[in-house]
C-alpha cells in the first residue's frame, strides 16, 4: 500500500514539472510569435501617417516615390521634378498649413469650410505641387493624383542610415545606426571587461588563497545583483565627466562611455564562468605539468588556460549577450544619437535602448509602433544567435575533451 502511494505521489510530482516546464515553453513561443507578427506589420503598411496622403497635380507623371526620395523634397534638397523622371518643373511643397499664403480667410470661409475647394483648386492648378494634408479634405470632385508611397521592404529597413519615425510627411525607417550602434558599443565593452575578466579569474582559480577567494567571489558576485539603472547613475556622474575632460569633448555621452559602463557590467558573469571552467582543470593535468619542470605560470597559460578555453569563450560570448540587451544604463551614458559611429568618442543610439525610450511614445498599433517590435525581433535574432554560438562553441570542446 505505500509502495503504491509512494508511485502515485511521484506520478503526480512528475506531471506537475511536466505542466510547468511545457506551460514555460508554449509562453515563450508565444511571446516569439506575438513579437514576430507584431514587428512584421511594419513591412505590410506605406511609411505615412493613417488618415493623411501626399497628391500631385493630375498632369505631373510621376506616381511613385521612395520615402528617401520625398524626405529629400521636403528638406529641398531635390528641387525639380525632373530629378524624378518628371517634367522640368519646380517642386512647389505645399502642408495644410500653408493654405492662407494661397487664399485669403473670406475665400476659405468661416471654420475653412471651403478649405476642401480650395485644396483641389490649388492642386489643380499648380503643376509642380505635392501636396501634404488629411485625407478628409478629399471630395468627389478632387482633381488631384495620390502619391504612391513605396511601402518598407526588410532590405530598405535593414540599409538605410536615418532613423526619424516621427518625420512628417514620410517617416524614415532605417535601422543600419542602430544596428552599428548596438554592435559598436558591445565590441568595446568584450574589449575592455575580457583581459580585466581574465585576470581576475585566473588569480580567483590559481594564485588566491582559499579565504581571499571565500570574500572575493561572493562580492564579484554581488556586481551582477545591481540595477542597471545604478551602472547608468554611475557612468553619468563619473564615466562621462572624466571622458569629457580626458578628451576635451563637448559632451562625454559617446560610445566609450556606454563601453565602459557595459564592460563592468559584464564582468561579473565572464570571471564567474571563466574561473568555474579553470576550477575544472584536471589535478592529475597540472601535476603532470609540474612534474615536467614547468614553473606555476607555464602551466596556468600552457594547460590550465587551454583547458578552460571552451568555459572562458561561453563567458565571454554571454558578457557580450549581456551587454547588446541592456537598456537603461545605455540610455543614459551614450547621447541616443541614432547616427552611424565614427569612433568610440561618438555619441551612438543602440536597439534596447531606441525601445525603451520611444516605445511609450508610439501609438498602439502605428507604424512607429510596429517598427520597434521589428527592432525587438532584430535584437532577438542577435542574442538568439549569440546563445547559439555559445551551444556549439561549448559542445564542440566538451566533445574534443572526451
């Protein structure tokens, strides 16, 4: 009777760690799904405000333009219709704001109840205009030609350099400086925490005595318990001002600073793994080498280092994971300038920290919304991609080992 009150009993245990690890599993692939559908929506609409449209005059034969190509018209850097595979006409911008330099307040009536006319009157009769405004203003006898707006392919979204979402008329979606900035600042981060790393786990491993490593490994440990929030304090109090003098900057909100930051962020996690994995040297390995006349450093940088290669590169691999995620600290030590870094002493916007300050901007279900969580499916792609690096690179050496 117990025996089979002992099976059940574990029956049931067992049941219940399968419900929870498959209720984990199915959350986290539906967290995927939904950030997946939600980004892809970006690709599926035109890059222009809901309710608004661009029009031309009916003559004019072009009919469809790149959102790089009608920023350009609207900062005037193209000036003639030519230029599109047009008529040489002159661009004539015109926004509804603009309708009172045409028409004076009796012609547009009271509360601009002829402003829909007008539009199409002006539209009409001015061959080189494009013209910005609601949609509502368009009545069945509109004259006009809507502008085909080519909508965003993954291509344009992935290689194009200007960031303004919020761009009237056309937002410009391109995420290349974000990318660079992401990767710009986690490359200085491996750079700056992996010797520092290294050091300090080799001394943990080989060369601390056992009560210096019992009080030092619980601190370093400590690091990694900090709020994100307190590393960006610090860096903006300390980080950046010495930046700033040390280089004679006008800001010290640049790449370095984040690197920095992120760097000793980082540490925590690439000595914890990095001296578990030199812990785990075989004895037998370093007697031997000993035993061969070599000295105590030979052998920490001729076996032990080896040995632990597969441990210190997963280490370094996450601390790289750790710092491409990070949001907050980011934010507020690199100056969120969304611009192709030139150099660590730039000022750089990286993926997190875009959605996190943007994110509660964006309307629900707008094109700028839709474009963060395709910067979400990005970041994903990359941290998926580095795990998986870690995977291979840690069962590749496991299997050299045995």
């Amino acid at each position: 009777m117990k025996t089979n009150f002992k099976q059940i009993k574990e029956k049931v245990i067992e049941s219940i760690l399968m419900l929870s690890s498959a209720a984990t599993s199915i959350t986290v692939i539906l967290i995927i799904f939904f950030l997946f559908i939600e980004g892809a929506g970006v690709f599926t609409k035109k890059p222009i405000e809901k309710g608004f449209l661009l029009a031309v005059n009916n003559s004019n034969p072009v009919s469809k333009l790149d959102p790089s190509q009608i920023k350009d018209i609207f900062d005037q850097k193209i000036t003639n219709w030519s230029a599109l595979g047009g008529k040489d006409v002159p661009i004539v911008l015109f926004r509804s704001g603009d309708i009172t330099d045409y028409y004076s307040e009796e012609e547009l009536g009271e509360n601009f109840v002829n402003f829909p006319d007008k539009i199409n009157e002006l539209i009409a009769n001015t061959p080189g205009i494009i013209a910005f405004f609601s949609d509502k203003y368009v009545n069945e006898e509109f004259k006009g030609k809507e502008l085909d707006i080519n909508k965003i392919t993954v291509y344009k979204f992935l290689s194009d350099e200007e960031w303004f979402p919020t761009a009237e008329p056309v937002a410009q979606m391109g995420v290349k400086p974000l990318i660079y900035g992401t990767l710009w600042v986690s490359l200085g981060a491996i750079l700056l925490a992996l010797p520092i790393a290294l050091a300090a786990a080799i001394y943990l491993s080989e060369i601390a005595k056992k009560r210096t490593r019992n009080l030092l490994k619980p601190l370093i440990e400590l690091l990694a318990g900090i709020p994100s929030v307190v590393y960006g304090f610090f860096g903006l109090v300390v980080i950046v001002p010495l930046i700033q003098d040390l280089f004679n900057l006008p800001v010290g909100e640049t790449a370095l600073a984040g690197s920095v930051v992120l760097a000793i962020m980082a540490l925590p996690t690439i000595i914890t793994i990095s001296e578990d994995a030199m812990r785990n040297t075989p004895r037998a390995m370093k007697e031997a080498s000993l035993a061969l006349g070599a000295s105590h450093w030979q052998t920490i940088y001729k076996v032990v280092i080896p040995y632990s290669a597969s441990g210190i590169t997963a280490g370094a691999i996450l601390g790289i994971g750790r710092a491409i995620g990070e949001t907050m600290a980011v934010l507020m030590v690199t100056g969120n300038a969304a611009v192709i870094p030139s150099s660590f002493l730039a000022p750089i916007r990286t993926i997190p920290a875009t959605i996190a300050a943007e994110l509660g901007e964006a309307p629900n279900g707008g094109l700028h919304y839709e474009a963060l969580f395709a910067l979400g499916c990005i970041l994903f792609i990359i941290t998926f991609g580095i795990n998986m690096l870690v995977e291979v690179v840690t069962n590749r050496n496991s299997q050299k080992k045995h």
